[in-house]
C-alpha cells in the first residue's frame, strides 16, 4: 500500500511542469514557445537566465528525489523502479501539458540520487565533464544515460539495472531530435547563449 502510494505520488509530483511556472513568474512567458520549446531546465536557462535554469533543474530533481527517498527499508526493486518511472514518466508526459513535457533527465538524477547515489554520482561527474569539452547540453544527457546502467553494475547495485536500462533507452528515445541535429551538426552548444536548443 505504501508503494502504492508513492507511485501516485511521484506522478503526481513528475507531472508539475515547474519549468514553465518559473519562467511565466520570471518573464511572463512560456518556454513552449520559445527557444528549444521544452519546460526543462536548460530551456529555462536560455530563456529567463541561468539562477532560473538551477532552480528549475533543482525542483525537476526534487520531484523525482522525494517519491523514492520515502520508500520504506525493504521496499523491493521493483516497488522502487516503478516509483522511479512515475516520477520519469509523469514529468515527460503531463496531463498538465496534454502529455507534453521535459526529457526527463533531471528527474532521472533525482531518481537514481535516492535509489543509487553512488552510481548517479559517478555517472553525473562524467556527463559535467562531457557538457564542459563538448558545449553540448544534449550529448552530457546522452552520457549520463549510457552510464547510469554501468555504473549501477560497478557499484553493486544490481536491482537498479533493469530501471537504468530503461531509463537510457527512452532518454534516447527523448532526445532523438538531438542526435539528428548532431549528426547534421545543426545542434546549438550551450556556450552560444540563449536561442539554441536544449537537452533537459
């Protein structure tokens, strides 16, 4: 019952677009329409500033953290990866938006910080050091997908796979306009400021 209840809540708190709250509070505006289109993170950033992009990226994170955070010791792996996917799924697909939404990769932070802080730790300094040598939001999002699973493995953590796994498929899956744009090199580098596309 008390899984139960997480999984409601961590949809119901995955679905709260706070992304496009903060930058209609900010500047009026709605990151749908505008720059990446997206209410994630780096949108807002481009859009409303950087401190407003942290704090989106912080409340994104929030909302995937606190579900399985308050998960009882013993819950079991797959209690916690649906949790996880609640929180993942309802941010991607709002009924607030019409089932639109951000890709999910802050959330997904949140998620694995509760669930395998050890994995995402590792897996989060490698997607920094990407997005530094490479400028791209998109490609450290890409990294932090693939890492998640391996890391999962390294650090022990092996009921955690499975949500990893999926977690890097439907990242990818999120992002394949991104790597279309890569592939063209059409992609915009988050160094070029605040009219190019975003990853989170």
């Amino acid at each position: 019952m008390i899984a139960f209840l997480l999984f409601l809540l961590a949809f119901g708190l995955g679905m709260v677009p706070f992304g496009l709250y903060v930058a209609r509070f900010v500047k009026g505006i709605d990151p749908r329409d505008a720059g990446s289109k997206n209410v994630g993170a780096t949108n807002v950033a481009r859009l409303c500033g950087t401190p407003w992009g942290v704090l989106t990226l912080a409340l994104d994170l929030f909302k995937g953290f606190l579900p399985a955070a308050l998960a009882p010791e013993g819950t079991g792996w797959v209690a916690l990866s649906l949790i996880g996917l609640a929180a993942i799924l309802g941010h991607a697909y709002s009924p607030l938006l019409n089932l639109r939404g951000g890709k999910a990769v802050a959330t997904t932070v949140g998620v694995f910080l509760a669930l395998a802080p050890g994995a995402l730790i590792i897996s989060a300094i490698c997607t920094l050091l990407v997005i530094w040598l490479s400028g791209y939001v998109s490609v450290g999002s890409l990294t932090l997908a693939l890492a998640l699973p391996v890391f999962c493995l390294l650090t022990g953590n092996i009921g955690m796979i499975p949500l990893a796994v999926a977690v890097m498929l439907f990242l990818f899956w999120r992002h394949r306009e991104n790597i279309l744009r890569l592939d063209r090199g059409e992609e915009m580098p988050w160094r070029k400021g605040k009219c190019g596309e975003g990853a989170a």
